[in-house]
C-alpha cells in the first residue's frame, strides 16, 4: 500500500503488454522525429512537413530545432503563396496551438518564443489606409492591435495558474513595451500589486515593480521620492508579514540603491532593527542592518567606529545564524576593519 491507496498487482503477462505499448510509442516517437529531421535537412517547405512538426511539437515541445524549422516552412514554403488575410488566419492558429502547449508545459522557452514570432510576423491589415480610424475596418493595424491585445489576457490566465512564472512575467514585459497601443504604467503598477498582495513572496511581481516605476518617474507623473516612500512603505508590510521570504528584502534593498540619503538609509535602519527586536534571529534583517550601515559610513564620519562595530557584530551573528555563509561574512568583516 502507497499513500493509503492498495497497489494492484500486475501479472508478467500484463506487465509485458505495457512494455511493449511504451516500446510502440517510443518506436513511433523516434519514426515522426527522424522524418521531420530529414525533411528539414531537405530544406521541403511543404504543408505535409509542417502537418508533420505540429505532430512532433505536441508529442515534445521542448524541440527549438523544430520549433524553428517550423517557421522556416511558414517563411519559405506557405507565406508566400498566401494572402495576407490567410497569413494573419495562419498566424492567429499558430498562437491558439501555443497557448494550448503553455497551459501544459508553461515553463518552455521555445513556446513563448515562438509567439513573440507570430505576433512581429502579424502583416498590415485589414485597412489599406495609412490614416485609417483605430478600431474600424480601415485601421491598417487592425490584425496587429487584435492580437496584441489578446496576449495580456494571456498572461493573466498563466498569472492566476502560478503567479511566480517567471517566463509568463518576462513574456507581459515584453508584450507591455512592445503592443501597438500603449498600456498605462498606472495600470500594470495596479496588475503587480493585485499579485504582491495575493501573496507577498512573488519575487517575479515586485521585480516587475522595478521595472515599471523608473518609467514611471520619467514621464514625470510622480517624482521618484513620493514613489519610494510609498513603496517602502508596503515592502515594510510584506516583510513583517514574512521575515524570512527573500523576496520583500531584495527589492527593498533595490529601493535604497546606493544609499545616497542618509536620512532615508537611517530611517529605514531603524524600521529594520524594530523588527529584529521581534526577530532576533531574522538572517534577512541581520543583513540588511549590516548593508545599510556599511552604506552609512560614506557619510557618518563622526560615528563611523560606532558603525564599524555594529557591522562587525552583525556579522559575527549572521556566521552563528546562518553558518553555511560563515566564509562570506568573515571575509566581509576583515574588509569593514581594513577599512
């Protein structure tokens, strides 16, 4: 019995007949691959050959080799006899066929790939007017904006199926900066926050924060002071919440930067060591007291031994705490006292 669940025993006659059913598919597996291979060694940019890596594809998605003889046949063998309509028809199945393969392997970078080719191939159309209305039949970038818009929906369905997809994080980057029609910073600051608080250890959302508020600071809508300050604000919630979860740290070490403002270095410093009274063993505050401090000397000339030995004992604290670095932070302290 395994987990609660009686094991049926097999007789040899039946364990026979599965070996031979796996050595069947394993046969046919290996038959479809060496045809495909053989067809693209022949350059054939047939439709019976693309018939063929659709069948490759679903049984292996991970093969880029096909994945990309596939788009050879697309450029060299169909495009080219087809009417842009029956180009974007084409391009259209090709996302619906790798949506399908996402919500089975979603971790597999020739999938994603492969989209971000169906949607730069996407031909003008359906309008022929360069100046034609957005959203009516004479919008020249019609097909473009139908498809972009559907990938942020994409994204989401991949999101709420496990929010820390990294592939499905770096894929809305690229589908944010790269869509016909812009989408508003406001809005995908709004989208992260939704997962950040859904759960506070999605290191993928606030690194997506990184990358939206600089952009944000540009267009001048916010200054960047006002942003941070409520930023470090609920990076203060998440790791109270989890003292443990790397991932609140890391991005509020991102905030501090370099640690120009001695006021905010202090400040937080001091929010950090409140928290640290709770958690006395906390790997992640110890460290963070430590880096922020050994940014502080730059500027406290005056109290710098003060700092020193606070870093030293820090550290000494981080070897006994987490002793697998115990290395790292000894080599740490003999550059704070040779300082």
């Amino acid at each position: 019995m395994s987990h609660g669940v009686s094991r049926v025993r097999q007789s040899p006659q039946d364990i026979e007949a599965r070996r031979q059913k796996e050595a069947s598919k394993i046969q046919e597996y290996l038959g479809l691959y060496n045809n495909v291979i053989s067809k693209k060694i022949a350059k054939e940019w047939s439709q019976e050959a693309f018939d063929l890596t659709t069948q490759l594809i679903r049984a292996n998605p991970e093969l880029y080799t096909v994945w990309n003889y596939r788009r050879d046949i697309l450029t060299n063998g169909l495009f080219p006899s087809k009417s842009t309509e029956e180009v974007n028809n084409i391009l259209a199945s090709e996302l619906q066929l790798t949506f399908a393969a996402l919500r089975q392997h979603p971790k597999v970078y020739w999938i994603w790939n492969h989209r971000r080719w169906c949607l730069e191939n996407t031909p003008n159309g359906p309008g022929t007017e360069e100046n034609g209305e957005p959203g009516t039949p004479n919008d020249p970038l019609g097909w473009k904006r139908s498809n972009w818009a559907k990938e942020l929906a994409v994204c989401e369905k991949m999101l709420d199926a496990d929010s820390r997809n990294f592939h499905a994080w770096s894929y809305r980057r690229y589908v944010v900066a790269s869509s016909p029609d812009s989408r508003p910073l406001a809005s995908e600051l709004a989208f992260t926050l939704k997962k950040i608080e859904s759960n506070f250890s999605n290191f993928s959302a606030w690194h997506q924060r990184s990358k939206i508020l600089p952009a944000l600071w540009e267009s001048g809508d916010k200054t960047e002071q006002e942003v941070k300050d409520q930023e470090l604000e609920l990076v203060k919630q998440a790791f109270y919440t989890d003292p443990n979860d790397r991932s609140a740290w890391l991005y509020h070490r991102w905030l501090i930067g370099s640690g120009d403002d001695a006021r905010i270095l202090e400040r937080e410093i001091a929010v950090v060591q409140e928290l640290l009274d709770i958690e006395p063993d906390s790997k992640w505050c110890i460290e963070a007291i430590v880096h922020y401090k050994r940014l502080l000397l730059r500027h406290e000339a005056q109290d710098a031994d003060k700092l020193r030995s606070d870093c030293v004992e820090g550290l000494r604290t981080l070897a006994r705490v987490d002793p697998q670095r115990k290395r790292r932070y000894e080599e740490l302290e003999r550059s704070i006292l040779g300082s």
